[in-house]
C-alpha cells in the first residue's frame, strides 16, 4: 500500500486507531459497566502502544538520515585536515574520503608520490580521452592500461584501493617506509640502471611533502 503523505506507517496506523477508539467511545454508553471498564483499559492499552510505535518511527525515520548520507570524511585526525589543505582545488581532492580510511602512513605515501608523479592528478595518464585516475604512475595488468603500460582505474575509489594496498603491502611487508627506502616506486628493486641525481631529486621532492603529516 502506498503513502505518499511522507508520514511514517506507524503514523498512520495511529491515526485509524484513534479513530476507532473514538468510534468505541459514542458506543461504550450501550454496554455494562465492568465491560465498560474492559474496553476502556483496553483502549488505553492501545493508545499506549501506538504511541510508543511513534515514538520508535520517528526516531528512525526523521532523525536517523545516516543510511542515505553521502560518502563524506571527517577531518577529525590532524593529519586528514593536512590532508584537505594539501589537495584542496586539485583533481585529487576527490579521492580524499576514501584516503582519510587509510593508515597515517600509507595515506602519506599516496598523496606525497602523487604530488611528485602527476602534481596531484594535473597531468595523468589519459586513455580515450578520459582520465585513468592514475597519479602515481602505477603499472598493473587490470585489463585496462594505456598504450605505454599505465593502469586505468573506473573512479577515485577503485585506484585508491589498489594503490593504497601496493604501498601498504611495501611498507608493512616490505619494510619501505621512508622516502628514500620508497624510491623503488621510482625505479624498481634494483636501481642500479637510475640516474642517481633523478633518485635523489625524488627523494628529496616526495620527502618534502610526506614530512607535513608528521610536524
């Protein structure tokens, strides 16, 4: 049954009951006086009941909006506001809710990296014309890559999940958890082949921006 009123059901329930009860009331005249006394504790009963109902409705109809909130995040740890402040206006600052449910250090590396391998989603791999939202010059088979190798990802949540576990796999499994440990982001396990002044320009710039989560 529909109800466009935008009442709750427990409502509307209520209102049919009061109706009958006070239907009950012109006719209770016609009854015995204990059966008066029935039907009225009865009616009482009801009307208690209901407007316990109500009481539970509104609470989960009017006040409770949590199960159609928006994906949103809260800068409640000082190192998420830096966050905000840091990809504010960028392309990257849509990624932003799904960082924030990251581990202080990974969130770290994922925007600090980003910062130096595509000024934070400026320039990134393009594929048809439409952004891969790849900002971190990731390489990984997914099905869909651009001609030079660079993984696509369909939204800011699925490549955050991906590369948010490479470099939390790097750091919690592989010990790389400092700028200059994370070069092999940059050149691979063996860097030999490197351009050492590039290494350590890299370095220096992903540093830079990966210390403001832990001043």
């Amino acid at each position: 049954m529909s109800n466009k009123s935008g009442c709750p059901p427990a409502f509307l329930f209520y209102l049919s009951q009061k109706h009958i009860i006070m239907f009950n009331l012109h006719k209770i005249h016609q009854i015995s006086l204990h059966s008066r006394k029935l039907v009225l504790l009865s009616l009482i009963a009801v009307a208690l009941i209901m407007d316990l109902a109500i009481l539970d409705s509104n609470k989960r109809f009017t006040h409770d909006t949590s199960f159609y909130a928006p994906i949103s995040y809260v800068p409640a740890k000082p190192w998420i506001k830096k966050a905000h402040e840091m990809l504010k206006g960028t392309p990257m600052e849509a990624m932003l809710p799904y960082i924030s449910g990251r581990e202080k250090n990974t969130a770290a590396f994922l925007i600090s990296v980003a910062k130096k391998e595509s000024n934070w989603g400026k320039r990134s791999p393009m594929l048809a014309g439409n952004t891969c939202y790849n900002y971190w010059g990731y390489r990984g088979h997914t099905g869909m890559e651009t001609p030079s190798g660079y993984t696509c990802f369909s939204s800011p949540e699925e490549a955050i999940s991906t590369v948010g576990d490479r470099f939390s796999d790097l750091i919690n499994n592989g010990n790389f958890n400092t700028p200059s440990k994370m070069i092999v982001w940059k050149c691979g396990f063996d860097c030999s082949w490197d351009d050492p002044t590039a290494m350590k320009d890299w370095i220096h710039d992903v540093n830079h921006y990966y210390q403001k989560f832990y001043e």
